[in-house]
C-alpha cells in the first residue's frame, strides 16, 4: 500500500510540473500539434523520425522572412531513398508552452490537408516530453528520472548535430533481438522489418501479400513491401500478440516501430538517453 501510495504522488508531481498541451490523434494514430514558427501558427505531425523539423513550402510561405541559405542536408529515408533538402535555422519557435531558440529546419514541396510539416526531436534534446495516449496530451517535464520505475534505453542516431533519431531494442518472437527505430510519425501500430529478416524468422514470401509503395518524393522510386503476422513484438514491460507486420525492401534499419505500442503514457528522454513508461 506504501509503495503504490508513493507512485501516486510521483505521477501527480510529475503532471503538476507539466504544462499540458492537447494534440489531435487522426484515426491513423498521428499525432497533431500546434506551435509557432517565427510567430506564425501551424499545425505539424509530431515525428520522432522525422530527424529535424520539416516545414512544408506553403507554410514557410507564410513566414515573416523568407529562409535563405546556400546550406543543405542529404539524408536517406527508412526505405534507402535519398533525399537532398536545404538546411536552414529558425530563430524562434513556440511549441507547447515553451520557446526554442537557433533551431535547424528544412523544407519541401509536399501538401497534406490541414498539416504545416512536421515537428521533430531535434529541439527536444535537453527537455523531456511526455505523451499521454489517454488523454491526447503532449507535455515537457524537468522531473528527475529517479522518480519513474519503468524504463527501457533509447539509443541516438544524429548527423552532423543536425539531427536526432531514437532507436531501442525489441524482441521478435520471444526469441531474436533486434534494434528498431522508433518512429511516431509512423501513426499507430506500424510494425516495419527488414525483409532480410524473413529468413530468420522462417517466412516464405510466396506465402504473405506483396505490394509496391511509390516514394512520395519521388514517383519513379518504388518498394517492394510483404504483408503478413509475426508472433509478438515485446520488450520488458509491452507486448504486441500477433501484430499486422510489413516485411520492407532494402529497409536501412533492422525495424521501425511506431511508439503507441510501448504504453499508454510514455516520458521520451534524450538527455537520458531512456523512455519511461508511466503507464
């Protein structure tokens, strides 16, 4: 009784001390957040794969100056696809109560209804986030990691320190151990694993689904995907049952895996280089 008495009142510090922001969660499971750029509001995809912010050109349109850089940025998508973007830095962004300062940005020519671009990691590098799933809640947090019990390690993948990706490790099948990168922009219960790994795991591809995926950068640019079940995805504390997996061509990481699935409420921490599971 002690113990869970204690629990509560960390969690209860722990919402005290954040200031709460609502999101939008589209029925895909993607996260929706509002900030300004530069004073402009927006609305962005909340993407810890995105590896930096990404703006699309309707949106930096709006900006009161107009980014100039003879700066650039070449980076590769989950599927290999390389990708050649300019680098900019904002001066000042807003963003769930909290203003950054110097952060670096891209842009491109991309239109999706009702979104700006998307909001990454990378500014987040030394404030800790919280996703409440429950209560479609985003928020920062600077309570001390000793307050939560739950934990799994995050492993960071940066480029030139324009960047900041997360990957862990999952167990496929109870059995083989691999690193996924962790990716909310993937929206809900996405499961991508490298085809290479269908042989490790005993799949023909003549039995499972295949289907061609266009680039949405690049029409001439297409994968090859399998569609099929795996027995679990698990780590300590989550486990997906017989998840819906997407077996992915040339994909450049062992796994990507959306973060829906490791709890209801999560603290991302890249300062500690840990995700806590508060619930």
């Amino acid at each position: 009784m002690k113990k869970t008495f204690l629990t509560f009142l960390l969690i209860l510090s722990v919402s005290v001390m954040a200031q709460k922001t609502p999101f939008t969660l589209l029925p895909s499971g993607h996260i929706v957040v509002k900030a300004k750029i530069e004073g402009v509001e927006g609305n962005f995809i909340f993407d810890t794969g995105a590896g930096i912010n990404l703006y699309f050109n309707d949106f930096v349109a709006k900006l009161p100056q107009k980014p100039s850089s003879y700066n650039f940025f070449t980076g590769f998508r989950a599927t290999g696809e390389r990708i050649d973007i300019p680098l900019f830095r904002n001066n000042e962004i807003n963003f769930s109560g909290k203003t950054f300062k110097d952060v670096p940005f891209s842009s491109v020519d991309m239109k999706i209804p009702g979104i700006d671009g998307l909001i990454s990691l990378k500014m987040l590098e030394n404030t800790d986030v919280i996703i409440d799933y429950n209560k479609n809640e985003i928020s920062f947090t600077d309570a001390s990691p000793k307050s939560y019990s739950k934990s799994i390690d995050i492993f960071l993948s940066t480029q030139s320190d324009d960047t900041v990706d997360i990957f862990t490790y999952a167990v496929l099948n109870n059995k083989y151990k691999i690193k996924v990168m962790l990716d909310s922009g993937a929206g809900n219960n996405s499961f991508w694993l490298s085809d290479k790994l269908m042989n490790t795991l005993g799949i023909d591809s003549k039995n499972m689904q295949m289907i061609e995926k266009e680039s949405e950068f690049n029409k001439a640019v297409k994968t090859k995907i399998y569609k099929g079940n795996i027995e679990s995805i698990s780590n300590n504390y989550a486990k997906a049952e017989k998840p819906n997996v997407l077996f992915v061509e040339n994909l450049i990481y062992e796994g990507k895996t959306s973060l829906n699935w490791l709890g209801k409420k999560i603290v991302i921490s890249i300062k500690d280089k840990k995700i806590f599971i508060l619930e």
